[in-house]
C-alpha cells in the first residue's frame, strides 16, 4: 500500500467543493484511501507485491512461468503493465499479459490463471490486481471519495492430491455490456466517469447470480460459506449483495474503511489481512466476489488449504 494517506477530512477541507465526510463512512463505508506518489506507477506498485508474495512463499522468482496484470489503470497503453512489471521483478520465465475487467479483474485473472494450470501450460502463476486510480481521479469532482490505490499478489500452482471433499477452485464469471457507460475511462490521460446508480443496480443483480451459479454447481448452499473475501465497492452494496445472496455479513470481510475500492486490488489486499489476522483458516470454504464496469462481475469459491 502507498504511505500518503488522504481522509475524507482532508478532502473536504483542501479540495474546492462540499462533501460530507459522514455521508462518505456511513454510506460507503470509507474514512480514508492511499494514494500513491506522482512518479510512482500501476507497475511499480505490481511489483512490490509480487516482491512479497514471493518472499512469503519461499519462492524463486526464475519458477514463475506465468505472469497476469488485472488492472484499469496501466502505467501506459502499450506495452502491457504486466511486461513492465515482470522486468522490475525479475520474473524471467514468465509470459505476462494483462486483464482488463477493472473491479472484476482479479476474478477473471484468477480463474484464467486456473485454466492455465489445469490445461498444464503453467505450472507456477503470479496473479497480481494493481491500480492507481488517483491517476484517473478528478479531485473536484464528489467521485473522488470512491477510491484508493493499491496492489495484491497471489501464486498459484497445482495441488498434488486433493481428500474426497476438497474442492479446489471453481468461478462464475459475467458481462453483460448493455451497462457499459455505468463506468468509463476514455483513455489512460482522462478521468472515470461513473454512474453510481447504475452501478448499485448492476451489481446487485449480477454479483448475486453469479454467487447462486456457482454454489448450485458446487452442491453448496450459502450456508456451507465460511468466510467472503469480497471486492471493497462500498459497504452498502456489499450489504445488499449479502442480503440477496442469503449470507450472513458478519462473513464479508472488508477494509474499504482504511483503503477505499482499490478496484482490482481489492480481493488480494482484504485476503492478505485476512490471513493474516486469521479469519481464513484451514478447510474454511472461501467465497471471492466482485462486480466491475463493462458490465462485469465473479464469484469463486476455493476450498482454504
């Protein structure tokens, strides 16, 4: 995480309109945000996850064949962030490539990397959700209280041997692009453009589906779900979608109060603290979830071992 921090008191007092830092916690469920330095980029935030991630692990960077980028905010149009990072990380075997679904990105990254691995092209996989949305921010406009930067790493690999009941992965992704201008950037030198309205309705029909998809084909019930590690959008949608999808929110694990919607960042940021702090244990059945623009969203469950 970058160490400048920006709260919703330092906006209303230096920026040039009203806004209600209350109304921001109360109803996005957001105190304050990161924001990253002016030279600092998408990619350099990328590696220093993926910097940790391998140093957690024990992991040599020359092992990782694989390399995928969620973002909505790459350093530059070409080439991709995910080359850029690879060479700031050393990742010498790996192919890189970005995706873009912004919010949504590290789900469908996620579930990409999967398939790499069960088709046996990749062995080894570093997914990284990295964004600096306060490069696409208009700081005069009310919107600028959704956001933070961020960046987050996960390595995955196959497992060797999998008990009876050990489910290992399985994702329900969607998009539907009819709600396309419910969020926009143009190009890498404007601002998002967002909707908030309808986002909330977009997110709250398409998150639940996917959620109900997946379980239904899993056999499980929204009961079996120990713990939703969800994409930080604001803390009211997040209660909707928990209300839709029947599970009890006191399992949706969240930091949208510290660092705001990091967009693809999100999930690997909230599952790091998670696991850190220990509300993802051993056999816990995990449910990941997130809703983007495009429109996009995912739900994953993953079997915690």
């Amino acid at each position: 995480m970058p160490e400048q921090v920006m709260s919703n008191d330092d906006i209303a007092t230096y920026l040039n309109f009203e806004v209600d830092p209350e109304w921001v916690d109360q109803n996005l469920g957001v105190k304050e945000r990161r924001l990253v330095s002016a030279p600092t980029m998408t990619s350099d935030l990328a590696a220093s996850a993926i910097a940790d991630a391998l140093e957690r692990s024990d992991v040599a960077p020359e092992t990782i064949d694989l390399l995928i980028v969620a973002t909505a905010t790459p350093d530059v149009q070409a080439p991709s962030t995910a080359c850029i990072a690879q060479y700031k990380s050393g990742l010498t075997n790996a192919a890189a490539f970005d995706i873009s679904a912004v919010c949504s990105g590290f789900l469908y990254a996620l579930n990409t990397a999967s398939a790499f691995i069960q088709s046996g092209y990749s062995k080894r996989v570093m997914v990284v959700g990295a964004d600096c949305f306060s490069k696409v921010t208009n700081w005069n406009e009310r919107d600028c209280t959704f956001f933070g930067d961020g960046a987050g790493a996960v390595i995955l690999e196959a497992t060797e041997t999998r008990g009876t009941n050990d489910l290992v992965f399985d994702a329900e992704l969607f998009a539907d692009g009819r709600d396309r201008d419910a969020f926009k950037i143009k190009s890498n030198r404007d601002f998002f453009e967002m909707d908030g309205k309808a986002v909330f309705r977009a997110a709250s029909y398409a998150v639940p589906r996917c959620i109900a998809n997946v379980l239904s084909r899993n056999g499980y019930s929204s009961e079996h779900i120990d713990v939703v590690v969800p994409h930080q959008p604001s803390i009211s949608l997040l209660k909707n979608i928990a209300k839709k999808s029947d599970i009890c929110f006191s399992k949706f694990q969240t930091n949208m109060d510290r660092y705001a919607n990091t967009a693809a960042a999100t999930i690997p940021i909230v599952l790091h603290e998670s696991v850190e702090q220990e509300k993802v244990n051993n056999g816990d059945l995990v449910l990941f979830a997130a809703a983007g623009a495009g429109f996009t969203a995912g739900a994953a469950l993953y079997r915690w071992h």
